[in-house]
C-alpha cells in the first residue's frame, strides 16, 4: 500500500521581501562594521591616554632630575670663583685637605639622562603631530630644543675640564692626588699649605674654570627653560587626559 503525503504548496517569495532581506543583512553588516570601529577607535583613544599620561610622569621624573643639576651647577660656580682666588692668593695658607676636596668637587661632573621613553614612542605613534595636540607638540619641542642645547655644554664642559686635568702636575702632589682619585677616595690629612702655582699655570686654569662658569650658567639657563615647558607639557596633559 503506497501512502500519499498530502502536498504544501511552496510560498513564492515577492520581490520586496528580497530586498528587505538584503536590506537587513547589509545593515547588520554595516552596523557590525561600524561597531568594530567604533571599539577600535575607543581602545586606540585609550591606549594614547595612557601613553600621554606616562610622558606626563616621565617629565615629573626629569623635573626631580632638575633640582639635583640646578643645586650641583650652582654649587659649581661658587667653587669655581674660590679656585680662582686660590690661584691668585697665597697658597701657603691654604689647607690641603680641603683644596683636594674642593678641586675633585669641581671637576666632578654629572651628565643629564632624560627619561624619554615615552615621549619617543608617543612622537613615533604621531601624537604630537595630530591637530588637537599641537600645544603639546610646541611645549615638547621647546623643551627638546633646550636639552639638545645643555647636552652641547657637557661636551664643552668637558673640554674645559680635560684642559685642567692635562695641567695636573704643574699644581699638584702626585702622592695627595693619588689618594684622592680612588673611589671611595683615600682621606688625607688637613696640612696648611700647597705647592705653590705658578702665574702661568695660574692664568691657564683661571681661564678653565671661568669656562666652566659660562658652561655651568647656560647649563641652568637650559634647565630652567626645560622646567617651565616640561610643567606646561604635564598640565595640559593632565587637563586633556586624566
């Protein structure tokens, strides 16, 4: 026996339902486009936040950096104007102990290591150049201009230095020095009187260490320029990120 299922007709489907149905995929494949997007820019847009807000504490750091230089540098030219009035007064009333101390002190130099980290990838990203943060980008290129500058007066600082350190056995006491160009340093004892300098060696290192001054004098004129742009990097920083 043979079992006959009853036949459904098939519903034919209008042209408008088609184009409803295209219509709905094309717009749940545009709206999850979009959405993806969207998501994208969020996380994008967050992600620069958190970079922004990281050469903001990168300048906090360098600024903690400043305080150190500016203290040291003035520190510097005041022993500096004391070497020089060394070399011009009598050096038989002075007490050794402390001219080595005082010389070593002076011819000491510490080298500014910017934390740049940050800033480098952030300009690498195109943060900077973008039009809304363009403020930034002038305050960080102030900035970078003045420490291109005060790396220029290490080298010259160095020079000055390296000129002083060739005219070394012409001042002092090969058996002192010694003791004293260890790390940790040899103590000496405190003795008035040391070798006598001469007018020419004199001349020579009073030209040096007024070098130094100048070096020293655009050294801090830079970090107080590096100062005011790092504080206005950090505040606007802050207003438009965190």
């Amino acid at each position: 026996m043979e079992v006959h299922h009853p036949h459904h007709p098939t519903h034919k489907k209008k042209w408008s339902e088609y184009i409803i149905e295209f219509i709905m995929l094309f717009a749940a494949v545009t709206l999850g486009f979009f959405a993806e997007n969207v998501r994208e820019h969020m996380a994008e847009k967050e992600k620069k936040k958190e970079l922004l807000l990281a050469v903001a504490r990168d300048f906090e750091t360098d600024l903690k950096q400043f305080e150190f230089h500016k203290s040291f540098g003035q520190e510097k030219i005041k022993n500096c104007d004391r070497l020089i009035a060394i070399n011009n007064g009598d050096q038989s009333k002075v007490d050794q102990k402390e001219y080595y101390d005082l010389f070593l002190k002076t011819l000491w130099w510490w080298h500014f290591n910017p934390n740049e980290k940050s800033r480098n990838e952030a300009e690498a990203k195109g943060y900077f150049s973008e039009k809304e943060n363009s403020e930034l980008n002038f305050y960080i290129s102030k900035f970078n201009f003045h420490k291109t500058d005060l790396k220029d007066m290490e080298v010259v600082e160095k020079d000055a230095d390296n000129a002083i350190i060739a005219e070394l056995p012409n001042f002092t006491e090969h058996g002192l020095l010694d003791k004293q160009l260890r790390f940790p340093a040899v103590d000496i004892p405190s003795k008035i009187g040391i070798n006598k300098i001469s007018p020419a060696t004199a001349t020579k290192m009073n030209y040096q260490y007024s070098m130094l001054k100048l070096c020293t004098d655009i050294y801090i004129m830079n970090i107080d320029s590096m100062t005011v742009y790092a504080n206005k990097a950090i505040d606007l920083i802050h207003k438009e990120y965190k």
